[in-house]
C-alpha cells in the first residue's frame, strides 16, 4: 500500500507593507525560472513564486506584471529552483520532499490579498486539441479538425472507439448517454461530455511525443537495451518519461503494454535506428530487423514474399465504385 505524508508549514506574522512584501510574502526571495507541466503536454518557462498569502504560484509575464495562471486543475507539477511542486487542492500547492514513500510538504501563510490577472490557454498542437479539451478544458471533443498522418497510423483517426469506450464508464455505464454522444458526434461531428463525467477524468495523465520524438525513443531503447519497439509502443514510452519528468513519480510501477510489432512498420522503425537503412527494400529491412532484434521474422511475412499477386487493378479515387462494380459484374 503506497502512503502519502503531507506535512504543512504555517508561516506566520508575514507583513504586506512596502519593501517587505518582497522578503515575507513569497516562498523564494525572488521570482526563479520554473517549468510548468501541464497535462496535455504543454510546458512553459516562466519566473514564478509561491505566494504565501494566496496559497499558490504567481509568475511573471512578459510586461513585468504579476499574474496567477487559469486553469490550475491542468497543471501537473511546477519545478522552481530545482524543487518540484504538484498541486493539491485547488490553487494550493505542496513540494515533493521525498517520493517513496511520498512526503509533501505544503506552505500556508496568514494573510489574504486579491487576486491577479490570467495566464494559460489551448495547446498549440491540433493533434491533441480535442483531447485536451474533453479531458483538462471545455469538456468538447470535436473531429472537426485537421487530419494529420504520422508514422504511429493507427493513432492518426479522428473518431476513436476506445474513447468512446471512456465514455461510457465515466458516464455510469450508460448505454443510453453514451449513444447519445456518439449520435451527437455522428450529427455534428462533436460532443460535450456533462461536468460529472469530466470530473471522473481527473486523474488522466495526457500527453504525445511528435515524430522526432518517438523515433529518438526508438533508438535509445535499442542503443540502451537491444530491444526493437514499434512507433505506437514508442508513443507509450515517450510519454511516460514526460509522465516522469512532470510529476517526479519515478517509484509508481508502471508496465507499458505493447499492442504492435516493429515489422508491422518495418521502415519507421529502422530508419528510427540508422538512416542508412533507408536505402534498403522492404525485405531486406525485414531481415536487418531479425538480425538486430535477435527476433524470428513471423510467418506472416515469410508467406507473402513468394506469395503470388491475385489483384494488380488501380484506380483513381473517384472510379472506386465504377471499379468494384466492374470486378462484381453489377455494371
């Protein structure tokens, strides 16, 4: 059983007179460059500080102006000064002391003051707008948006059937609701879950690697170990080193299942490894990948390299049907 100490440290007598502000007011004498970890991905670099009175981090924008961020529910983990801070309760944060077992410490002070002004907003990468959005925002997922092919394929969709999936837990096992989504998504291309449902979401974690990324995962794993993994499992592991690095969770146990194998995406993974490699034909980068993997080829490749080709008609997009009425004999 894994236990959470949170040990709070009030800070009293603090002053909001003139130059002392500066010294009693915050948890660090000056505003630090820190990183904020959000949970769909996004990371920022900006001064902040801990402020004692609020009960939560401040920073710094660009006007020189003090400002809290919107959305503290999305940030997973502040790293100022090299300490690690994860939110709480609301704006409350507590720092990471020790991570097995946990201990947090959190820092209260006695003195109220109002608020700022707003800082935060929608992530810049479309690929993970609706999911940021369903999850962490507006509670929306839309398939209205740009469709982006990548070397991990089967991520590369629009309308997910494990999402709906989700949905239908986090919507009590509703089959009713969860049909009316889907009609929603089918009718107008998008959907709003309720906020009870957002809320059963909020312990996900989200994140994406790009494709430079998920090749550089490939790569070391394979320097670091001799093991080949497919582009999709490398999604997995590269957002699990981000998983890390923003929340400073390195004791969880965590095993990362992997649902491919590298000869299904034969040429992504070995280029991943070598560029050299790009060169080479399909099968000869077939038989490279046995011979680096240490990996038997699966017969369903041995089969068709001998396989004889039954069906060598093209066509345009637009004379698909014309086509299949034709090979039907209906035409």
């Amino acid at each position: 059983m894994r236990y959470t100490l949170t040990v709070l440290i009030l800070i009293l007598g603090l002053s909001v007179l003139g130059a002392q502000e500066k010294q009693t007011r915050y948890l660090f004498p000056e505003f630090t460059d820190s990183y904020i970890y959000y949970k769909d991905g996004r990371v920022f670099q900006v001064p902040t500080n801990y402020d004692l009175f609020e009960n939560k981090f401040v920073f710094i924008d660009k006007d020189n102006e003090k400002k809290e961020f919107s959305d503290p529910n999305m940030i997973v983990s502040v790293k100022a000064d090299n300490r690690t801070f994860i939110p709480i309760s609301g704006n409350e944060a507590a720092e990471v002391m020790q991570t097995e077992p946990r201990i947090l410490v959190q820092y209260i002070g006695n003195k109220r003051i109002k608020k700022d002004l707003t800082f935060g907003g929608k992530t810049e990468t479309a690929s993970v707008d609706s999911y940021s959005n369903l999850i962490y925002g507006t509670g929306e997922y839309d398939k209205n948006r740009e469709f982006i092919l990548t070397n991990s394929p089967s991520m590369d969709i629009l309308i997910s059937s494990n999402l709906e999936r989700l949905i239908y837990r986090i919507a009590g096992n509703d089959a009713n609701k969860n049909a009316q989504l889907m009609a929603s998504l089918a009718k107008d291309g998008k959907y709003t879950v309720t906020p009870e449902m957002k809320e059963k979401l909020s312990d996900f974690y989200g994140n994406y690697t790009s494709e430079k990324e998920t090749a550089e995962v490939i790569k070391k794993l394979y320097e670091d170990t001799g093991y080949i993994i497919d582009t999709h499992t490398a999604v997995a592991a590269g957002v699990y080193s981000k998983y890390k690095d923003a929340t400073g969770d390195t004791a969880t146990k965590t095993v990362i299942a992997s649902t491919a194998s590298p000869f299904k995406f034969t040429r992504s993974v070995m280029d991943a490894i070598d560029p050299k490699y790009d060169s080479m034909t399909d099968f000869e980068l077939v038989d490279e990948l046995s011979k680096l993997g240490n990996v038997k080829v699966p017969n369903a490749i041995e089969e068709i390299r001998d396989a004889k080709i039954l069906h060598n008609t093209v066509c345009d997009v637009d004379q698909m049907e014309n086509t299949v009425k034709k090979m039907l004999g209906v035409q």
